[in-house]
C-alpha cells in the first residue's frame, strides 16, 4: 500500500507452478455453481438442444466463468496477499506469475465466447462475453474497491448462468430466465455480508469498503435482514411462473422461512455476544445460504422431471 492508501499491484517471484494451481486460477468452486445453475437453466427451458449441443454449453459457460475467476485473481493478487483467505491462492503466492494469470484469463475467455456462439447461439455467446467483462472489469476493477455496494452490483455477474444456458437453450429471453437472474442477484448480498462478518478483518486489513468496514457489523445484519425479506418474494415469483410447479412452490416456502429466521437471529443478536459464539451463528448462516441456493435450482430442476415424466407428463 502506497502512503496515500491505495494498493499497488506487486509482482513476486513465481516458480514453478502444477497443473492444480492453474486449476485453482479457475476458482473451481465458484465455477461448480456457475455450471449448476447454468444447466438447470437451460434443462428447464422450454427447448431441446441435442445433448452434445449442451455438454458443449455448459463446457464453455464453464470456461467462461473459469477465465473471469484468472482475471479476478491477476487484478486482486495485492488484496489477496494480506487477507488470511485469500493469501494462499495462486498469483500471490507466487506459484503463479500474474501476466500468466492474465494471459490465461483472456486467451479462456475468447475461446468460451466463440466456441459458445458457434455451439448455441449469437445471443448466449454476447451474454457470456458481458458476464466475463461484468465480473472482470465493472465488479473488480470498478466496484470492489470503490463502495460498499460493491456486492449488491457486482452480484449480477454471478447471476447471469442461469440465463445464459436458458438463451443457449431457446435463443430468446423471458421471464423466467429473468426470475433465475433475480433470484441469485437479491440473494447473493445476504450471503456475502454473512461471509464479511466474520471475515471482517481480513477486508479492514485489504482496505476493501465492505459494508462491514464502512458501516460496522450492526448496519451489516440489518441489510442482511432486509435483503433476505427482499428475497422472499422474488423465490415465490419464480416458483409460481412457468418453470415452477406445487413441488418448487413447497420447497420455496420452507427454504425461505429457514433463511427469513436465520437473518432475524443475525439481526437480533445482542453485541456482547462472544466471539466464537457470533462467529457460529454467522458462518451458519452464510453455509446455509449455499445450500438455499442450490435447493431453489434443483427444485426447478425436479420440477421440470415431474413435470416431463410424472402422471401428467407421459
């Protein structure tokens, strides 16, 4: 960090990296959702792609979201370096030089964008292409380090793959697609304010404004709360449209009750509390918001089956 307070990117060493470290560039975890919320995406739509067709898909979808994470990392190795989560990644440890990271996030995100345009359609390729530039250039480049609503904007990027295998699937939007789109982007703050409570030191130490750092932990639950009521509504939207059914509507009703009660805990919980045992309630909650996540989408995914192989379907 320079005297004025604003980070430098630093180049280290690098040796020899193996082939897992460029695998980790991926960020491989972010990737496995990004590639299960984009297949459900495009098995619930209303359109049949060979299944060649959509292996090629979600593979493409799936290096896209692997170069966004490489560029992600080249443009925040001096964040990472002193944040505990953060400091063991690839770039900087000094496993892998950041021009490779960069090298390879570019070459990943052409390769995805065209191949995915001639495996689908122009539209499914635009719209990866954007959520790579969204995630790269307008969230961590622009946003991250600029405002504590860096999440709640930037959230859009991981909300985009549910949409992109519906357009790679039809060619077309609706409001469907539109609903998986919101579904993710009201429910992805809640779920990384979570993350910031009880990682909060690691974002003071990086000096990344988070809501926690800029507005403290108790300003952090009440957004939290209001996001996770916010939420409530848009998951029943999606389970009264067209790709939800009694089954989605069940499961949304249960799951967002579960979430609804585990913000109120958040919000509630007195500032005396002891740390290890703030520190549970918190990573409870931001564990579960994974799992609420995941159910929503196999639940769409269910669904469809009942709807195509059920009583009603044959």
């Amino acid at each position: 960090m320079t005297e004025t307070g604003v980070y430098q990117h630093t180049t280290t060493t690098p040796y020899d990296a193996g082939f897992g470290d460029y695998v980790q560039l991926l960020k491989p975890r972010v990737m496995s959702l990004v590639v299960f919320t984009a297949l459900v995406g495009l098995l619930v739509a209303p359109a049949t792609l060979h299944p060649v067709e959509a292996f090629a898909a979600i593979l493409f979808i799936a290096l896209g979201a692997g170069a966004a994470g490489a560029l992600n990392m080249w443009w925040d190795a001096d964040i990472d370096a002193v944040m505990k989560r953060t400091a063991g990644r690839p770039v900087p440890s000094g496993r892998v030089a950041g021009g490779e990271a960069l090298a390879l996030g570019l070459v990943l995100s052409g390769i995805s964008v065209v191949m995915l345009g001639l495996a689908t359609n122009e539209m499914a390729a635009g719209l990866l292409a954007f959520t790579i530039f969204f995630y790269a250039v307008v969230y961590s480049i622009w946003l991250k380090r600029l405002t504590p609503q860096n999440i709640v904007i930037g959230g859009a990027a991981g909300a985009f793959p549910p949409m992109i295998g519906w357009v790679a699937a039809t060619g077309s939007l609706s409001v469907e697609a539109v609903l998986m789109f919101a579904l993710i982007f009201v429910w992805t703050p809640p779920h990384f304010w979570s993350l910031a409570l009880f990682m909060k030191e690691d974002y003071h130490t990086a000096g990344v404004p988070m809501l926690t750092v800029t507005h403290g932990r108790k300003a952090t639950r009440a957004h939290i709360l209001g996001y996770t009521l916010l939420l409530v509504p848009v998951a029943i939207g999606a389970a009264l449209s067209g790709i939800g059914g009694p089954f989605t509507l069940a499961v949304a009703v249960a799951l967002n009750l579960w979430f609804v009660i585990g913000a109120f805990r958040i919000w509630q919980r007195d500032e005396g509390m002891a740390e290890a045992d703030r520190y549970r309630v918190e990573k409870a909650f931001f564990r579960y918001s994974l799992v609420y996540l995941f159910l929503h989408f196999a639940a769409f995914l269910a669904e469809a089956a009942l709807r195509a192989y059920g009583p009603g379907g044959w």
